[in-house]
C-alpha cells in the first residue's frame, strides 16, 4: 500500500497537462490585469496627490482698482502688500497680456479684444505654514483694496473626489479580477476531479483520505498559479517600464506618473495567486469528495 501511494503520489497530477495550458494562460491575463490596476490606482493616487498639493499652494487674487489707480497699479500694490504677509512665500501680479494668454484657449480672439481683463495676483503659499485666506484678505482690507481671493477649494473637492472614486474603482477591479481567478481555478478542479475520477476511486479504495488527495490538487494548482503569477507581474511591469522610459509617451506620464518604487507592489501579486489557487483548489475538492458527487460527475 505504501508503494501504491507512492506511486500514484507522482502519477495522480502529472508534471504536464496539455489541457491546463490554457488555465495558465487566463491566470496569467488575470494576474496581469490586476497588477496594471495595482499600478493605475498608485500612479492616478500620486497624481491626485501632486494637483492637491499644487493646488493648496496657491491662491489667486482678483483686485479691483479704486479711485484714480489703475489695474496694473492696483495689482502690484496687492502683491506687495501679499508678499508680506506671514505664510507666503511669494506674491506677483499677472501681467494683462498673460491674463489674456489664459483666457485665450477658452474664449478666442474673436470676443477677447472686447472683454474686460481682471487684474489678477498670484500668491505662492508655504507648503509648511501656508497663510490662511482670511489673513490675506485682511491684509488687503487694511489698505482699502477691493479684492477677491480664490482659494481652489471647488478644483481642490473635485480632485478629492476623482481620487476616492478612482481608488474605489481600482479595489472593485481587483477584486472581481481575485473572484474570477477563484471561479477559474474552481471549474479547473472540477475539471481534473472529473478527469481522474478512476484514479481517485482506486486511491480511496486503498485508504488514501480526501485530505491526501486534496493536497495534491492544492499543491497542482497552487504552483501552476505561482508561475503565471510571475508571468503576469512580470509583464505588467515590462509594460509600466516601457511606458516610463519611452519618450512618446512623456505626456501620458503627466496624467499616471509611474515610479520604479510602484514595481513593489507587484511582488505579492504571484504569492496572491497561490493563495487563492491553493484555497479554492482544497475547497472545492474536499467538498466534491465530502458530499461523494464524485462518481455522479460533478
């Protein structure tokens, strides 16, 4: 009996099946899709991160000239007195032909000569202590300037918002793609069950218990999802370095920027799939072998 278990220990699951060439091959698609969705949502959360920052380090004033002062005079007088005040660290008035080169790509030429150009200023804050709103618009009202502060908050929720979403999406990816690799493992176990039904009466008639033959098929397909693992990381992470170092693709890092230290989350990519190979596999058997739907063809 010993010799019979020995035997078939090497013989129940053999090294190569033609017919799991294809379970390799949508593993490692699955595998791949969620380390390119890994690798979206830290890209897109950096982003975020890098707009929220910009846009919290400024402000944009709006003056509005009083008395015989114009709005060039007006401006400059603003972002002196702005460049003052504790928590900025630079404040300049925008010159009107820059304004209009602002303004240009959402109105045209057409109407732009007959529009009224505001007079802006713009206020770098500091990053550290940045100077609140209320002490910048203060420190206008103490010299009787009529002026308005924009602060971004409105931009600022949207991209606080676009971010939450984009991380939700990206969870929901992995998640339908980690219940579609536990539904395909499943099947395929079904699948070999089914396959080597004979063998597996013959090793229940000589004693071999369901969690022995369980393991095999755990140890299978637990192995065969650790290399497409590999395969799959392997190719997202070919994909995010020739995204990185091609130059035609310099503009579409503006939107996702990629960074070498993103290649860390791949590593527990392969060890995942063998996770969930392994559990799904000793499920799904144990339960076949349980409730003897073996010989009823399952």
């Amino acid at each position: 009996m010993i010799k019979t278990f020995s035997l078939y220990r090497n013989d129940l699951l053999p090294q190569q099946d033609a017919r799991e060439i294809s379970l390799h091959y949508v593993i490692a698609v699955l595998c791949f899709l969620a380390s390119l969705a890994a690798l979206g949502a830290l890209a897109s959360d950096r982003a975020a991160s890098g707009w929220s920052r910009e846009i919290r380090a400024e402000v944009t004033v709006q003056v509005r000239p009083t008395g015989l002062e114009s709005g060039s005079m007006a401006a400059a007088r603003a972002a002196e007195l702005l460049a003052g005040v504790r928590g900025v660290e630079e404040a300049a008035a925008v010159e009107p032909e820059k304004a209009k080169e602002l303004i240009r790509p959402w109105l045209g030429d057409a109407i732009l000569n007959d529009l009224p150009i505001p007079n802006l200023v713009t206020v770098r804050l500091d990053p550290d202590h940045p100077a609140r709103p209320d002490a910048l618009m203060s420190a206008l009202s103490a010299r009787d300037m009529d002026a308005s502060i924009d602060d971004h908050s409105i931009w600022l929720r949207d991209i606080e918002q676009a971010a939450l979403i984009i991380r939700l999406i990206s969870v929901s990816i992995f998640l339908l793609i980690a219940t579609a690799a536990a539904a395909i493992v499943g099947f395929a176990t079904r699948a070999g069950l089914t396959a080597r039904a004979n063998i597996i009466e013959v090793l229940s008639l000589c004693g071999a218990s369901d969690w022995f033959i369980a393991r095999r098929f755990q140890v299978r397909f637990a192995q065969m999802a650790g290399v497409a693992g590999l395969i799959g990381a392997g190719a997202a992470a070919l994909v995010m370095g020739v995204l990185k170092t091609t130059a035609l693709s310099q503009s579409f890092l503006l939107a996702l920027p990629f960074s070498w230290y993103d290649l860390l989350i791949l590593i527990p990519c392969p060890v995942l799939a063998v996770l969930i190979a392994a559990f799904t596999a000793r499920t799904v058997t144990l339960k076949i072998l349980g409730a003897g739907l073996l010989g009823e063809g399952v």
